[in-house]
C-alpha cells in the first residue's frame, strides 16, 4: 500500500498540474475548469476593488502616494495607446488598464508557494486549485477571443459592415481581371482567414506558454530542493534567482498582452 501511494516525480508535477474541473451536461466535451474560473473572477473583483480605493481616496490637490502611483500608470498606458490607437481612446485607453492589470494579477499567482496554496485549497477542493489561471490555455484563449471579437467589432464601427466584407473578398490581391476574380476572391479569403485565425492563437498561446513553463520550472525547482542537503543547496539560490527574473516575465507578458490589445484594434481600424 505504502508504495502504491508513494509520490514519485511525475505523480507530484501531475498533481500540481491538474485542474478541477466540472463537466457540463452529458459526457466530458464541455468542461469547466473551476479553479481558473474562480481564481480570474476573484482577481477580477480585487482589481476593481484596487482602482475603487484608489478613486475614493482621490483628491483635487496634492494626491498621496497611491493616487500618484496610479495616475502615473493611467498617464502611461494612455500614451502607450496613443502612440498606436489614432481614434477616439475613450474605450481603448480604460480597456488596455483593465486587461494589463488582470492579466499582470493573474501571472503574479505564480509566486504563490503551490504547496502550500494546496494545502489551503484542500479545504474546499479535493485535489487543491492550480491558481495560475494565465497558465490554463482556456483563459489565455478566452481573453484572446474576446480581443478578437473587439477587433472585429472596431473594424465594422470603422468601415460599415459592407466595407469589412468587400475588404475580407477583396483585399490583398484585389478583384481584377474580371476572368480570373472567382480565384483571387478564394485566395483573398483565404488570406484574410489565416489572419484573423493567427491572431488569437498567437495572442493566446505566447501568454500561456511563458506562464506554464515557468510553473513548470518553480515546481522542478522544489522537487530538487526535496532530493536532500545538496538538491536544496542548489535549489534555493537557483529559486531565489528564477523568482528574480520571473518577476520580469510576469509583467513583461502583462504588457505584452496589453499592448497586443490596443495594436489589433488599432489594426482593424485601417484599410488594406
């Protein structure tokens, strides 16, 4: 029984890894992964509930510190979206702030400890929560696809949605000569297809890949720390070190993913 039950490796990154989740309906093709979803709504809420305190302690003269801090960050991510969105920001500039600042929330569940979160979320969930959500490629393709469907939005508020069809049929190869059209609306199509379908997918899959590897990498690191004296001498200045430079790739994959936000709409603004 001892060794049925023994935690090898492979047992302990698969159980860090897993998911809890709660099918929809009959079968298992719809799925929720409850932990990512619940984890993102209550991120979601404290993200609203920082710039909440921040705008009720605001005042008209010398603002404190946090107010400071804020408006710095708003005047910077306004510039940033006027530097590549030319219309009105009015939508724009708050969308880029709120998705870079959940987004940054949700990567920053990573330095977390996994143990011990999982020893916490045993209470309520079997298996415990994997609390990365940005490490779930459902959430990254959720937040991409909502990017995308903003994107196409943009582009018909722009052009009218005669204009966005004639520029999805007729664009980058054009229509002309009349004998040859059928072939060059097809490549035409197909052109654009590619381009709306690599959008999200790159969007998506770039967020999720740097957050899984690095959840990956925090959890072989602890596993080594656990070997003996010499795995945790190595361990935990490698840890230390990765932490560091994690915290780099946490914001830098929050700004990232912002700004790829305000290019794309920016983008389906303007004309082949």
């Amino acid at each position: 029984m001892a060794a049925e039950h023994e935690l090898t490796p492979s047992s302990y990154i698969g159980h860090h890894l897993a998911f809890l989740q709660h099918p929809v309906g009959e079968g298992s093709f719809w799925t929720l992964n409850v932990d990512s979803l619940l984890t993102s709504v209550l991120l979601g809420i404290v993200s609203l509930g920082l710039l909440w305190w921040v705008v009720r302690g605001a005042t008209a003269g010398v603002p404190n510190k946090r107010q400071a801090f804020v408006e710095l960050l708003c005047d910077f991510v306004d510039g940033q979206a006027k530097d590549m969105f030319h219309g009105d920001r009015k939508f724009v500039g708050p969308l880029a702030l709120t998705v870079g600042l959940w987004v940054l929330l949700m990567n920053a569940m990573d330095f977390l400890p996994a143990d011990l979160m999982g020893l916490v979320t045993n209470f309520f969930a079997p298996h415990g929560f994997r609390i990365v959500p940005t490490a779930d490629v459902n959430t990254t393709f959720a937040l991409a696809l909502s990017v995308w469907l903003l994107m196409i939005y943009f582009s018909i508020a722009a052009k009218g949605l005669g204009g966005w069809i004639h520029e999805l049929f007729c664009t980058p190869f054009g229509i002309r000569p009349l004998w040859i059209s059928p072939l060059l609306v097809f490549f035409n199509l197909l052109f654009n297809l590619v381009e709306y379908v690599s959008k999200p997918l790159s969007h998506s899959l770039r967020l999720f890949g740097n957050m899984y590897a690095g959840e990956i990498i925090f959890l072989l690191l602890w596993m080594m720390a656990s070997a003996g004296l010499v795995g945790a001498f190595f361990a935990v200045p490698l840890a230390f070190a990765w932490a560091v430079f994690h915290v780099l790739i946490v914001a830098l994959q929050a700004y990232i993913f912002m700004m790829l936000t305000v290019v794309y709409i920016s983008m389906a603004q303007e004309s082949h």
